[in-house]
C-alpha cells in the first residue's frame, strides 16, 4: 500500500459543504485533499436534481469571500422579498406574512438550484493553489491515530479494468462531509439520532402564468405540505417560474408521483388557490426521503465533521445548507485559531471549540424544526387548533415576526431577537 502524507487537512465528500471547506481552507494558507466517490465530469457538470437551495444574507456573504458566488449566472439566482404562511390551503384563512419592512433589506432571501451550487464550488476549488481533489475513489477505512488521521481509499481501475491496489492518505485532521448517511461518521465510531418523518418530498419547477412577485408560499395542509418558491423568469422563453415542494406520506407521495403532469400541475393549481394561475410541469419530478440526522457530537480527536454528516435538516425552515456554511466559517475560524496558538490542528481541544460553538447554534434550530415538523403533520383536532393559535397570534406579535424574519433572513436567531424584543 501507498501511503502519501502531503496536505493539512483530509475531506470526505465533494459536495458544496466539503468543497467550501477546502476553499475556505486554502485562503487560510492550508492544503486540503478532498476525496470523493463521483467522476471529474459529474462534479464539473452536476445534472439538474429538483432542489432549490434557499440561502440567507451570511451564506450568501460566505460565498461572495470564497468566489463561488460570481460563478452563478443571472437566472440561477432567485430573490425572496416576502414569506406567506398559510393554514390550510391558500386563501382558506388569513396567511402569516413576513416581509423586509424595518430590516433595512431589500430581501428577505435568495434561492439557488442546488446543482449550480455544486458546480461552482467545484469550479472553485478545481484552480484554487493547495486544493487536490481525488475522484472516483472509494473510501474504504479511515482511522484517527495519537499522531495523524489517515485514510484508506480504492482509485479508479486502469484502462484495462484491472483493479488498482488501495491507497492511503495522512494528515493532521480529517472532515466528513460525506452526507447525512455518513459512512466516515460510523467508521469514526460517531452515531447519530435520525428522525425518519414517514414522509417524503417530491421537488420540481412549474411555469406560470401570474407573476409571482418575489413572494414565497408555505401552505401547511392537513394531509401534504406544499413551498412555492419564486425563481426568476425562464432565460431562454421568458416565461414565469416557481419551484414546488410537496411534502407527503410515503403512499401519498407514490401517488402523486405516479400522476401524469397535467394531473400532478392540477393538485398543486388546487391547493395554491389558483394564486399564480394555471400551472405546468416543467422539467421531472425528483423524490426524496425525509430523515432529519444530528450528530452525539461533531468533533473528536483529529476529525471534525461539517454539513449534512453533523446535521441533517427536515427543509421546512431551509436552513440545512446554510447551517453547513455556518459551519464551514467555524471549522475554519478554529484550524486557524490553533495554528495561530501554535497548537496542532487536529488536537480535540483545538477542534473542541468547533463544536461547542456549532452545537448552540444547530440544536435549537434543529429541535425548533422538528417540532414545527410534528405539529403541522398532526391531524387530530388539539394540535389543528394549536397551529391556527400559533399562526394567528404570530400575525398580532410584531416582535414574534421579526424574530421570524431574523431567523430567515440569518441576521439574527429567534432567541436573540426576542431577548431584545
């Protein structure tokens, strides 16, 4: 076995998170050597997967510093100016609405197909000096040690199919950031809590005819949930488009799926009471399960972990991609923190401070999700009567709705707010 020792730090997994990371990283003056399983061609050209990532002011901040932001082309960045929340389907009651008034914002958001993200973070990342990124390579060990982590990986066969013999990498630390299932996270002897909703969302674009006004819409119904995300107008055609994100259980879901477009365009027309007018199908339908995932902690000695392996969030609040570049400028605040003491960056004191600091911020956010996720999935009659209460007195409490808007925006956290308030 080949045994190669040359970078700072070792990330598993090229997504946006662990690709972010290893830029953040390298401006610090650090080298990286991300692994990941997909081919060099996928992650420079990732395909269309249905989701819409909506990011807050300081995520977008993080983007601009790291340079992915300037990558994205005109329509692929969609504003967010105010949030519906409706009880039921649109129209049936009085909606919650959350704007930008007293926040000196023009936005309350923006919303970035989750493949363009992909891509220019790997545009990034792929010309930054100090970044080495390993494709088709399959992670089959990793292991921290007293003095270094060290990884064990199978690279691609040879032109000839013939199988290549496994190599291994060393560094000081090492990040999974290989998904919410993370398979480095279970060899690290790190578990999680998962929350399996039962349920599961469907994500699409539709066109349509009324614009839509830079307005968000998340109708909570009784049997489905459904987000309508406002997306800028079709670059080629003109048209007006949103994206759709039907939550469901898993027999509910199926069916839908199995509608035919017209007759899927249909049920989402309906629930959104016509608001946008006639609907229609564009592109595929992506599904996708719903596991919410929280790691027992998200540092140990010599390893670290970041995004979706630390915590995995249910999408009602959006905040699952921005809680992992939260995370990116905290890992990296730490690793620069250490070796400006110097300390060894891979010490779990070191890392100690990454942790604590993104464990105060990610488990109300979590807890505060799951529990908007169990109330508004609840059928019986207390918990419908509560949602309503909840709603209505949010639209009569302007301090509640700038804690909201706070939260959304990422200009502060609810609690915050509200200490003010």
């Amino acid at each position: 076995m080949t045994s190669s020792s040359h970078s700072d730090v070792l990330i598993v997994g090229a997504g946006p998170a662990g690709l972010s990371l290893a830029i953040s990283l390298a401006q610090a003056g650090f080298t990286t050597t991300v692994v990941e399983q997909q081919s060099e061609a996928t992650l420079a050209h990732p395909a269309p997967d249905g989701r819409e990532i909506a990011l807050t002011h300081p995520s977008v901040a993080t983007l601009q510093r790291l340079g992915t932001w300037a990558g994205l082309a005109p329509h692929e960045v969609g504003t967010i100016r105010e949030a519906q929340v409706h009880d039921g389907p649109l129209g049936q009651r009085s909606a919650l609405q959350l704007g930008t008034q007293g926040t000196g914002l023009e936005a309350l958001g923006f919303i970035v197909p989750n493949h363009a993200l992909r891509r220019t973070a790997y545009a990034v990342a792929v010309r930054t000096p100090g970044i080495r990124i390993v494709t088709g390579a399959q992670v089959v060990r990793v292991a921290t040690q007293a003095a270094h982590a060290e990884l064990e990986y199978l690279p691609q066969p040879s032109a000839d199919g013939a199988a290549a013999p496994p190599l291994r990498l060393q560094a000081p630390l090492l990040v999974a950031a290989d998904s919410r299932f993370s398979a480095t996270r279970r060899q690290l002897g790190i578990g999680a809590r998962m929350t399996d909703f039962g349920r599961t969302v469907i994500v699409c674009r539709m066109r349509h005819a009324q614009p839509h006004g830079g307005v968000a819409h998340e109708c909570f119904g009784y049997e489905r949930t459904l987000a309508v995300l406002p997306l800028p107008n079709d670059p080629q055609e003109g048209h007006a488009l949103c994206s759709v994100v039907v939550t469901a259980g898993t027999a509910d879901a199926g069916a839908l799926m199995a509608q035919s477009p017209q007759a899927f365009a249909a049920t989402v027309q309906a629930q959104l009471g016509d608001r946008l007018g006639p609907l229609q199908l564009e592109g595929e339908r992506h599904a996708y399960p719903l596991v919410a995932v929280y790691a027992q902690r998200f540092a140990d000695h010599r390893c670290a972990l970041l995004g979706d392996a630390a915590v995995g969030m249910h999408p009602v609040t959006a905040h699952g991609y921005n809680l992992g570049l939260a995370g990116v400028e905290r890992l990296t605040a730490a690793v620069v923190a250490a070796r400006s003491q110097g300390h060894d960056i891979g010490n779990g004191e070191a890392l100690a401070t990454y942790a604590r600091a993104h464990h105060r911020h990610a488990w109300p956010m979590y807890e505060g999700t799951n529990a908007i996720v169990r109330l508004y999935t609840d059928t019986r009659p207390v918990p419908r009567l509560l949602r309503q209460l909840v709603l209505q007195g949010a639209r009569r409490l302007p301090p509640l709705q700038a804690a909201i808007v706070g939260q959304l925006t990422g200009k502060a956290p609810v609690w915050a707010q509200l200490a003010r308030s």
